[in-house]
C-alpha cells in the first residue's frame, strides 16, 4: 500500500525550515527520500534502515520512526534550490518500493 | 559512469500499437526497477530484477505489459495494443545490492508515451 506524505504543498521564503512527514500502514525495512524538479528523474537524496535512525545531508535529514512507520525530512534554512516534488519510498523487505504521491516545495526569494 | 539512460526519450504512438523502451543501467548494478509516472502522482511500480530474473510485477500490471533482461545488463519494457490511460512517463532505475540490503536507486531521464 501507497504511504502517505503530508504536507501535499508548501511554499517558503528563502531561509525557512521546511517538515516533510511519510506514513505507511505497514511495517517499514526502509525508508528512502528523492526530490524531482519539474521535467526531470528523481534523484536520490538518504535512505534510511529501520532501527530509528537519523541522517543528515547538508542542510537536509531525515527521520526514521519504525515504530510508528513514520519518516520526517527535514530542511533547514531552505534554499532556492530546495524546491522541486519530494517523494518518499518505502519498503517492506528487500524487494519493491512504494512511493507517495510528493510534497511540492516552492521556495521563494 | 555515465548513469542510467533510456531511449527514446519521447514516443508517440497510436492506440493499439505496440511500442518498446530500453533502459541501460548504471554498469554492474545488480537491481533494475521499471516505474510509471504521471502528472501529480510517485513513481508507480511495475516491475523488477535482479541480474536476469524477474523478481517481481505489479498486480496492477496487464498481460500488454513485459519486461526483460537478457544478459543482466539493460533490459526493454514492451507495451502491446497500447490505450490511451498507457500515456505516461516510463521511469527505470538501477541500484547496487548487496544480500538482504536496500540501497539507494538511481533513476534514469524516463520515456514519455503519448497514446494518440
């Protein structure tokens, strides 16, 4: 089953932060996080293996509530760059992964 | 490394013609994903190998629909009778794996079909 992102939607001013939850119904092996700019291919930005950690990236980290199926991206101190669609992927095992259907981010100057 | 392509990168077709996409991973990748995309929605899976098999196909997925990797290098994905709900973009990524692990995938540039 599809995991679920919220916000769908966030528009920020250049140096703000930015949460972006993913919630699945199923138990979680893995989480993992891309941003896609308009006309482009997804891009790879952490992945995250259960046992709750976190990572960092930048300006940008992640949560990984396996307890809860919870992942949260964090963006600290957002860039004009940040903007673009972030997906979450989720798998169950080793195998397939899931997406949501993206948070859209707008940052602006 | 170059990183994963795909070919052609547009294709416009009429309906209930066949089409086929190649994808060219990232060399010595062991995983290779094929996704659907459309407009506002994640990377829809369709299917995935490991090397030469054939490990999983989504449900979702009808019989029109059928991918290879002959050799565990680039594979096709065959689109037969094509509808017009077939318009989308074709995403494939390819990923490293090492026994029981995830790894980060790596997507390509994509095949946008246009079902006329």
């Amino acid at each position: 089953q599809q995991p679920v992102q919220s916000p769908q939607a966030v528009i920020l001013r250049e140096g703000e932060d930015a949460v972006i939850n993913c919630s699945s119904s199923k138990a979680l092996y893995s989480v993992h996080w891309y941003r896609q700019k308009h006309g482009e291919a997804p891009v790879f930005l952490m992945i995250l293996l259960k046992g709750g950690e976190q990572k960092g990236h930048d300006k940008i980290s992640a949560s990984f509530n396996e307890k809860k199926q919870q992942s949260s991206l964090y963006l600290t101190a957002s860039q004009l760059s940040y903007s673009g669609t972030y997906f979450c992927g989720t798998n169950t095992n080793a195998g397939k992964s899931t997406f949501g259907d993206g948070t859209t981010l707008t940052v602006k100057p | 490394d170059t990183g994963v392509s795909q070919d052609p990168r547009h294709k416009i077709t009429k309906r209930g013609q066949n089409v086929t996409f190649r994808c060219d991973p990232i060399s010595e990748h062991n995983r290779l994903y094929w996704y659907r995309q459309t407009l506002g929605q994640g990377p829809e899976f369709l299917t995935y190998f490991q090397n030469e098999a054939q490990l999983e196909k989504s449900r979702l997925l009808s019989d029109r629909f059928s991918a290879e990797r002959p050799k565990g290098s680039f594979s096709t994905l065959e689109i037969q009778r094509t509808e017009q709900g077939d318009s989308a973009m074709y995403l494939c990524a390819s990923s490293p794996l090492m026994l029981g692990s995830v790894y980060e995938q790596y997507f390509g540039p994509g095949t946008r079909l246009t079902v006329t």
